[in-house]
C-alpha cells in the first residue's frame, strides 16, 4: 500500500529542518497504525530531505567561507568612518566634556548612536534580501515568481550579527574620542596624523604563516597522507603531524588573506619610498603639488597600510573566485561525461551481439560523430572486486568519453595492441600498485579459463591516499579495461551490463537528440551527460558556482562601497585643509591630480 503526503503543504526547501521534524512526527503515527494491522512501513522521503539539508549547510558554509572578506571590509569602512566623524565632530565632544559628561557616559552615548544605526542598518538588510530575493532565485534557475522565506531566525540572527559588527567596529573609536582631552577638542577640527610606528611582530607572523600554508601547497604536503605511514611510530612524532594537520586546516581557509595582511603592514616603508619616486615623476604633470599630495597619502602610515591590504584582498579574492567559478564549471561538465560515459549512453541492453548492432546503427546517424558498445563487471579471481570495462578498442575512443592523461604511455600503442592480442588488459593503477602488479603481470579473470596481461595502467595511483588518517586501508576505485572480444564468448560467466555509448555532433541538443534515439529503441533507457541547470535540482547541483557568482558580485560592491565611502571621509577631515588650498590658489585640476 503506498501513502502519498501532500509535498506541497509540508514541506518547504527554505525551513528544511522543520519539515524535516513534520515529516517524522507523520511517519510515526503512520508506522504506529501501520504495525497494528502487520504492515511494515518503508520511507522514501525523509531519506531525501536529509540529504537535501546536508546539502543546503554545506552551501551555508561555502557562502560563510565568501563572505568574510565582506565581513572584514564592513568592520574595516565602520571603524574609519567612525574615527573620522569623532574627529569631524570634536567641539562637540569638547563642549560635552566640559559640561559635564564623564568619558564613561560619552563613550555609552556614542556606541548608542553607533547601534541605532546598525539596527537601522539590519532592519535595511532585511528589507533588502526580501526584495532581491525573489530576483536573484529567478537568475539563478528557480522558476518565475518563485518567492525566499524569510524565517524569524533569520532576521532575528541578522540583526543580532548586524549589532555585534557594528559595536565591534565603532568600539574602539568611541573610546579614543571620549579620551580627548577638552582644550585640545575645543580647538574644533584638527587633521589625525597617526605616528606609532606599525607593530611588525603581527604583520611578520602573518606573513609567516600565509606564506607557509602557500608553501605548503605548492608542494603538496598532506599531513594527513604522511600520518598513514607513521600511525604506528614515534608517539611525538605522531603528536607533531597531528598539530601539523590540524594548523594546516585551520591555514586553508585564513591562510592566503593572513598573508596578505603580513605583506601590506610590511610593505607600507617600501610603498613610502615608491611613492616618494612616483611623486617625482608626477611633478612633470601637476607640477610641485605633488610633492604635497606624497606628504598627505602618507600622514597616517596604518590607514594606508589598511587599504593597501583592501585592495590587495579583493584583487586576490577576484582571482581566486574567478578561477575557482571556471573550475568549478569545468569540473561539472567533466563530472558529467564521467558519470554517464560520454554524452548520451543506452542502457538496458540483453546481449554484447545487440550492443554491437546498435553501435553500428547509431554511427551511420548525421548528428552523432561516434559510438561504441561497452561491457562492465567485476572481476571474480585474481584481485576480485575490481571493476572492468570490456570495450571495442577500435570505436571506444570515437563513442566514449576520456582523456589521454588517464592511461598510462603512449594511448594509440596501447589500443593497437588491444586491438591486435584479446588477452591484454589496461589495469586500475591503483590496484596494479597496491598489489605490485608489474607490466606483463597476468590477471586472471575466471579462474584458470579466462585470463589478460598488464599492458598499461589506468588512471591515478591512489593506493597510498586510501583509508582514513594515520591508518591505512585499500579498496579499488577505478576502472580495469580489456578487449570486448575476450568475454564475448563465455558473456554469461561475467553477467556484464551491456550499455553503447554515443558522442554527440557539436551544436547537437542532447535533449532533441536523446529524444531521437529514445524513438528509435523504445524499450531502452537513455542517458545524457548535461549538467543540471533549471528547476530545484539545477540550484543544488550548481550552488557552489552560484555561490562564487554571488560573493563575487557582493565583494566587488561592498569594495567599492568601502574605498568611496573611506575616500570620501577623509576628503571630509580634509575640508579646511582643501579649502585653504583652493584660497592659496591651487586649481581645481592640481587639487584632482
């Protein structure tokens, strides 16, 4: 007897955990009633939306990964702009002061006014994503006029977050400023040049550490691979690994930004001198103003040292954004061909002799450039367990999908000598490694009947990664292949899964074209190799790349609005500085340059 729940009402994809929790208080009572008349109950959906939440955190965690460099730049355009309105605003604090205001009540008036505007600000954010979500689900595949949830705990947390960055950002300021002293905050606007020298012990075990994790993974050291062979070694020594994976974790994710920051504290001398050369050069062209303008970029040595690292950061967190999309893209497409075998693969075939007609059919097709029929099972005697793919060496490169760095030396010797001698075979090369399986090993297939040498070997060899940390363990995860011809003969020995695989002409739909051969042999399953890119399951199978698409779109704004919004304040502290400028006679042209 099948139960059918109404999807629609109980289950939402923006409150998973919830329907979840439905879900289950449902199967009980339905188990309970269920048990009472011998029935026993089998689920098949909590098992899916399990998965799907999975899913989802796993995407919460890339997009939290995205989006702390938007968090520091918030933090950062806060406490500037925090430090340049007190500044803006000394008379003010100096007439408080002096009419009785302790520092203690100026520094919790200042950080009310501080969380004001960040709940403001929350409250705007709210707003925002309610609006823009509906629009930024419908361009990345949901269907038209799909609406988010916003849950309570969302905006709760948001403002929560929203309150705690902004106390974060505006506490330091506020505690400098209520430490003026009142004559000098009488005085009104004086320009804050900061003259402590910048502290290198941080900045150098910054660079330090970013550079050891860059280090690191230009080398390829895996800790967690080195521990595998000295699980059982010295105990300090597996002390030191595990410290050692366990910092080399926490460095793949701060690492490259900590070196950034090490590199602009450090830098911000030689960036002095460069300037002081790139202001001799300027003199050329706005005259001895430039002098002027290299004097006032450097009065306050941290704040350029703090935009230095800005503009550093989102340079090299477009690079890596950019270049992770692209891989990310690519590795779709090439997951894609992997698991189905090529572009369309057909499936549920009895026999190898009927793969091979409709191989031959399908390559007289104009809108198919290639196709071949494949057989695939386990081997039974030496090294059981692996898997082989029998295939036609003459047609599987046309018809299936591969690239040559998968198998081992020269590819066209490798499938003429298939092609030529049916006893050969291209083995796993991580099986052909952990059991020491040499080139012209023989394998056999089914006892002492059926049986291949070792011509070459496919694919990496993964035998010394296998297992889990500091302890060793193997199981085969590749492919073997061998020639169609050697199990043609006794095929019911193997109990292959027979399957032709077919390459597509390019500019050919799969779709149209996976419609065309689904006509033609109608009791057969087909298969496409396209990534999935409309509806719910295009979401899912696409949220890393719309992720990346998302935080490139969020840093490259949140850096625009930070540097204009840093500009600007400062050009506001230098307002009477500009001003008596212009009166001296500085030209609109010489104050831009």
């Amino acid at each position: 007897m099948n139960v059918y729940l109404d999807r629609a009402r109980l289950i939402s994809p923006f409150a998973i955990e919830s329907s979840i929790s439905t879900i289950q208080q449902i199967e009980a009572r339905i188990s309970n009633l269920a048990l009472q008349y011998g029935f026993s109950p089998n689920d098949n959906l909590l098992g899916q939306l399990q998965a799907f939440s999975s899913t989802i955190f796993s995407l919460r965690l890339t997009f939290t990964a995205v989006s702390i460099p938007v968090f520091f730049m918030a933090w950062y355009v806060g406490r500037t702009v925090s430090q340049s309105s007190f500044n803006l605003r000394r008379k003010e604090i100096g007439l408080l002061l002096t009419r009785g205001f302790t520092r203690g009540q100026l520094v919790r008036h200042f950080i009310t006014e501080g969380l004001m505007v960040g709940l403001v600000a929350g409250l705007a954010g709210i707003a925002l994503a309610y609006v823009l979500n509906p629009l930024f689900l419908q361009i990345l595949g949901s269907s038209s006029g799909a609406t988010a949830l916003l849950t309570s705990d969302t905006a709760i947390i948001t403002i929560i977050f929203t309150l705690f960055l902004t106390l974060f950002a505006i506490l330091a300021p506020a505690r400098q400023a209520a430490a003026m002293d009142p004559a000098q905050a009488l005085k009104g606007y004086v320009y804050l040049e900061e003259t402590r020298p910048i502290r290198k012990r941080g900045a150098i075990l910054a660079l330090t550490l970013g550079a050891y994790q860059l280090i690191t993974l230009a080398i390829g050291i895996n800790y967690m691979n080195i521990g595998r062979y000295v699980y059982n070694a010295n105990f300090l020594l597996v002390l030191f690994l595990i410290i050692a994976a366990v910092l080399s974790f926490a460095l793949s994710f701060i690492g490259p930004f900590l070196f950034l920051y090490g590199a602009a504290q450090l830098s911000t001398g030689l960036a002095e001198r460069f300037h002081k050369k790139f202001s001799r050069i300027s003199r050329w062209i706005i005259g001895d103003v430039a002098a002027l303008a290299s004097k006032s970029v450097f009065r306050n040595p941290r704040r350029v040292a703090a935009l230095v690292f800005i503009v550093a950061l989102i340079v090299g967190y477009s690079i890596w954004v950019i270049g992770d999309l692209a891989s990310q893209q690519d590795y779709n497409y090439r997951q894609a061909e992997v698991a189905v075998g090529s572009d369309i693969r057909l499936s549920g075939i009895t026999s190898i002799a009927s793969a091979t007609l409709m191989a031959y059919q399908l390559r007289g097709w104009g809108n198919i450039t290639g196709a071949t029929a494949e057989s695939d099972f386990s081997g039974t005697a030496t090294a059981g367990g692996i898997q082989i793919k029998a295939i036609d060496p003459l047609t599987w490169r046309q018809g299936a999908y591969y690239e040559p760095g998968w198998f081992t030396g020269d590819v066209n010797a490798v499938f003429t000598t298939m092609m030529g001698n049916n006893h050969t075979m291209v083995l796993d090369h991580g099986v052909a490694s952990y059991y020491s399986f040499p080139i012209g090993t023989t394998i056999v297939l089914y006892y002492r009947s059926i049986n291949a040498s070792v011509i070459s070997y496919f694919g990496p060899d993964y035998s010394q990664s296998s297992g889990g940390p500091f302890g060793r363990s193997f199981s085969p995860e590749g492919w073997s292949f061998v020639p169609i011809g050697l199990i043609r003969p006794n095929a019911t020995l193997f109990n292959p899964t027979n399957i032709v695989l077919a390459k597509a002409s390019p500019n050919v739909s799969l779709t149209q074209l996976a419609l065309s051969i689904q006509s033609a042999y109608p009791n057969l399953t087909i298969t496409t190799a396209q990534v999935a890119t409309q509806g719910v399951p295009g979401v899912i199978n696409a949220g890393t790349q719309n992720v990346l698409r998302l935080g490139t779109a969020f840093a490259a704004l949140a850096a625009s609005i930070g540097v204009g919004t840093i500009a600007y304040t400062g050009y506001r502290e230098r307002e009477k500085e500009i001003t008596m400028v212009s009166v001296r006679g500085l030209s609109y042209r010489q104050l831009a340059g």
